[in-house]
C-alpha cells in the first residue's frame, strides 16, 4: 500500500512502498504548479539518467591507465629494438669468416650470453626520456653508434675481400662498435620503472663493458683461427 503526503516538500518516497509518491496533481488529474502546496516532484527511475561524475570518472581512470601503458612501452629497450632486427636480417649474409664455427673456452661463451641478455633486457626497466642536456647528447651518441654499427657491417658484406674487411680492424668492428651505442643507453638509463631497486647509470655503462670486451674477445679468436 502507498502511503501519499501532500504537502512535504523534499519527501519524495514512502518508507512503507519505497515507491515515488503521489501528489495531489496525479489524483486529481489537474495540473499543480511548482512550489505550491500539493505538488511534489518525482524522482527519475534509478538508470534512467546516467552518473555523469561516474561517467567522468571512469574516463578518468582509463586514461590514467592508458597513460602509464604509453609510459611503460616507452623504454630503452626500444633503442635495442633496431639493432636486434638488423642482426636477424643480416647475419646470413656475412662473409664465411664470421660463420665458422670455432671453439671458445666455457667461461667466456657463458660469461658474454649472460651479459649479453642483460643488456638487451635491463633496458625494459629504463625509462625512455629525452629532456636533460645529458640524454641529448646521448641521442647524438646514438645515432653516431648507429651509424657506425651499420657501416660495420655492410663493409664486409658488400666487399669481402678489400683490405678493411680483412684486416683485424675491420673484422672485428661488428663487435667493438656496439660499445658507441650502448653509452647511449648509459647516458638515457638514470633511472628504473621499479623505484625500490637502487640503480645509477654507471652500472649498465659497466654491464655493457664487460659485454662488450667479451664479445670482442671472442671475435680475436675467431678471426687468429680463420
């Protein structure tokens, strides 16, 4: 049963029904202007009128996601990207001399895959950023890197036997220019996406050493057994 209250402004629903009420316009079938005694107004139905402030907020919240995907998808291992893909291209076509197989102690084989996933992998956790002075410079570096990089390895592809390709130089460049463009990544990686992990930039410059002095160690014995 509906209880009406004529009258009772600001009370819209029945304790008893928890249905809107009825005013005197409804029984009566004339029309009661607002503000006067015996007109209540009624309350929208509960989904009819969307919640603008949840709407916004929703909004809100998958932009805010949206926004720290961006972020995360912004780092440095987008610098490593490239090379990788230019590595898988041409490989195969690299002189012979490069695709020999040829034996290399344990410690070193271990130490130079070890430290090679490292410096393909610490970068996810960088930041990708380009606002100091210093990771401007690191830009530069970093086209210069690979530049040099690419010319490393184009050389003895499209002229195997000139004396550069031949030479300890230039067989071995493949292998120390990568240090170029990993001061890159050491100029940019001032940071970490995971704060608690205590880090300075030093420490993947020292990672990409190491790297890259095994890599190239590995390259002397290559190229002292061809």
């Amino acid at each position: 049963m509906v209880r009406v209250v004529l009258g009772q402004e600001g009370a819209f629903w029945s304790a008893e029904a928890a249905v809107p009420r009825v005013g005197l316009e409804a029984r009566s079938g004339q029309r009661v202007k607002p503000g006067t005694p015996g007109h209540v107004a009624t309350a929208p139905a509960a989904g009819m009128v969307p919640d603008r402030d949840s709407h916004a907020g929703a909004e809100g919240e998958h932009g805010m996601r949206w926004r720290a995907s961006s972020r995360l998808l912004r780092n440095g291992f987008l610098l490593i990207l490239p090379l990788l893909i230019w590595d898988a291209i041409f490989t195969p076509h690299l002189p012979a001399a490069y695709q020999s197989a040829v034996r290399i102690p344990w410690l070193l084989a271990t130490g130079e895959n070890v430290t090679r996933w490292l410096v393909i992998l610490v970068p996810i956790l960088m930041p990708l950023a380009i606002k100091t002075t210093r990771q401007r410079i690191g830009l530069i570096v970093y086209a210069l890197g690979i530049l040099l990089y690419f010319t490393s390895w184009l050389v003895p592809i499209l002229s195997p036997t000139s004396s550069w390709s031949t030479s300890a130089a230039g067989y071995l460049a493949p292998a120390y220019t990568p240090a170029v463009w990993l001061a890159r990544i050491t100029l940019i990686g001032d940071s970490l996406y995971v704060r608690r992990l205590p880090y300075r930039a030093w420490y993947y410059g020292v990672l990409a050493a190491v790297f890259v002095s095994l890599h190239v160690t590995h390259a002397v014995i290559v190229y002292g057994r061809n």
